[in-house]
C-alpha cells in the first residue's frame, strides 16, 4: 500500500529534478505544508462559527445514520458521506494553496539563480527546509491532529497463507488514487505540449530557448506540479498517520527511492517504489516492525552501490 504513495511522493521529485536538474531536498516539507493545508480547510475553517456549513445533511441521511448500526460498513458510508463537502472543499483547497507557494518558491527564490550552478539551487532546496518549518511553526502548533480520509475507511479482513490480514479501505482507495494520479501526470508529460516542453528542457535548456520555450515557464509548471501532487500525498498521509510535523522527515526516504529508481524516469521510481513497499510490508508481516524500516533501505543502498545512477536512469556524458 505504501508503495503506491511513495511513487506520487517520488514523481514530484523526479518532475522538478527533469525540469531543473535540482534536487528537491524540501519536497518532504511541501508534503507536510500540503498536509496541514488540508487540515486547514477540511478541519480548522468549516469549524469556525463565521464559515458557511459544509456538512452535508439531509433528512434521508440522518435518518439512514440513525437506523444504521454502530461500526458497520453502512454507518462508515454514511459517515463519509457526511463529511464529503468538507474533504472536497480541503482536498482542492490545499492543491491551488500549494501550487500557489510553489510558484512564490520557484518566482522569488530559484528564478533569480537561473545561469547559475545547479549546487547553489540545490542549498536554496536545503534552506527550504527550515523555512517551511519555520512557516509552518508560525501558523499551526506542532500538536498532532487527525484530518477525515479521502474515501469510506471500512475494515478488510481476509486470510492469506492461513494468516489473517486486515486492510482499511482507505489504504486500498489511497493505493488507486496515487497510481491513477501518477500514471494520468506521467501520460501528460508525454503527450501534452506542456510535458513535452518540460522534457525538452531537461535535455538543453539552452536549445530549448532557442525553439521558442518558455524555460522560467517549464520550471514553474514543474515546481506547481510537484506541489500539487504532494499536497494530495500529504492529505492521504495525514488522514493516515494523523497531521504532525514529522510528514517533513517523509521526503527523505523517498529521496532514497527515487536515487534507486534514476532521478530521471518516472518508470523507475513507480518500479522502486512499489518494490520498497512490498519489501516493507513482507518484512513487518515475517519479521516484526522493526524490520520494516530496515530491510528495504539497506536494498536501496545494494542497488545504488551497483548502479549508481539508478535502475533505469540515465548517466550523463557531457560535451566539450
């Protein structure tokens, strides 16, 4: 299950670093903004006395609410279906509220250094880090808060090798949702004009120019890109694990897969990071937790030290 969100987490990742050749060391952090965004207009705003009621409540669902059984899979439905107007209105909100800071980010802060080294935009990435903390320090407190799932939360029980599993179905919709978000973005960078241009500049920023593409333009649709997909990574999470400043550490175990995947193909790292979650999973089922943290990252490390560039990416040969 955690492989699929590790993927939408890693194609944000990968988008910019094609785009820019930067690695984003604060993508964890925009994960984590995107999180409490969420919490912000799923939670904190429809709370508030002086903002219009989202809940959605009719006669025929209170009524259904009421006759349902506590626990059961209809009164999970029922509850969902309550809170849908609000998990709409956070989901979407938080998307433009993060595309919105990624183009602040990327206009004020990586715009200005274009025709410099690549090293000094990647130390903008690592500032990044203590800004959002900071920014998100002066806005929301560090106590952990629960956010509604995205989708109905019943409980899974199945057997599987005479062991019992249980899987929520929100692990099981997350799991959907990231493989059609990534596979849906993956299919517009290859046809779309928009995609084609980002590809492009990744291959010569300077030739790009030259065929008349925007490069200030690639760049910030690559960084809104990012943004948006993990605002949506970051409400799954948060609905998940709950909302805490500790989704920031996030991106740095998937910058680790997407180091095993190639830094530039998106084949790669959906690969890894698929592979990674099935290696977490097998090693909490046979061996215990502690395990799962483990196992999959020293693989990671296996793969990096025999191909250093990656599964499937690309080694660079420059010209003179």
């Amino acid at each position: 299950m955690a492989g699929a969100i590790y993927a939408l987490i890693a194609l944000g990742i990968v988008a910019v670093y094609k785009a820019t050749r930067v690695v984003n060391f604060a993508h964890g952090y925009v994960i984590m903004i995107g999180a409490y965004l969420y919490y912000t207009f799923a939670v904190l705003l429809p709370s508030a006395p002086w903002f219009p009621d989202l809940l959605f409540t009719p006669a025929w669902l209170l009524e259904a609410k009421s006759q349902a059984p506590i626990f059961s899979q209809e009164a999970i439905l029922l509850s969902w279906l309550e809170k849908l107007p609000r998990i709409t209105f956070g989901l979407i909100s938080a998307i433009l509220a993060a595309a919105v800071l990624a183009r602040f980010i990327e206009r004020f802060l990586m715009r200005p250094l274009l025709g410099q080294s690549n090293f000094s935009m990647i130390m903008v990435t690592v500032g990044l880090i203590s800004v959002l903390s900071g920014f998100k320090s002066m806005i929301w407190t560090g106590d952990a808060a629960s956010v509604p799932h995205l989708l109905p939360n019943p409980a899974i029980r199945f057997e599987l090798f005479g062991s019992p599993i249980f899987i929520f179905g929100s692990n099981l919709a997350s799991t959907a949702i990231s493989v059609l978000i990534f596979c849906a973005i993956v299919i517009w960078l290859r046809r779309s004009a928009k995609g084609i241009a980002i590809r492009a500049t990744s291959e010569d920023q300077s030739t790009a120019y030259s065929m008349g593409i925007s490069v200030p333009g690639v760049f910030a649709n690559a960084w809104m890109l990012a943004a948006a997909t993990g605002a949506i990574a970051g409400a799954i999470l948060a609905a998940r694990d709950g909302v805490s400043p500790a989704l920031g550490l996030f991106g740095f175990s998937v910058l680790a897969i997407v180091l095993m995947g190639g830094l530039d193909s998106f084949v790669g790292v959906f690969i890894s990071a698929m592979t990674v979650g099935i290696l977490e999973a097998m090693a909490q089922w046979k061996l215990g937790g502690e395990w799962a943290e483990i196992i999959p990252y020293v693989t990671v490390l296996i793969v990096i030290l025999i191909r250093p560039h990656g599964l499937f990416g690309q080694k660079e040969v420059e010209r003179i």
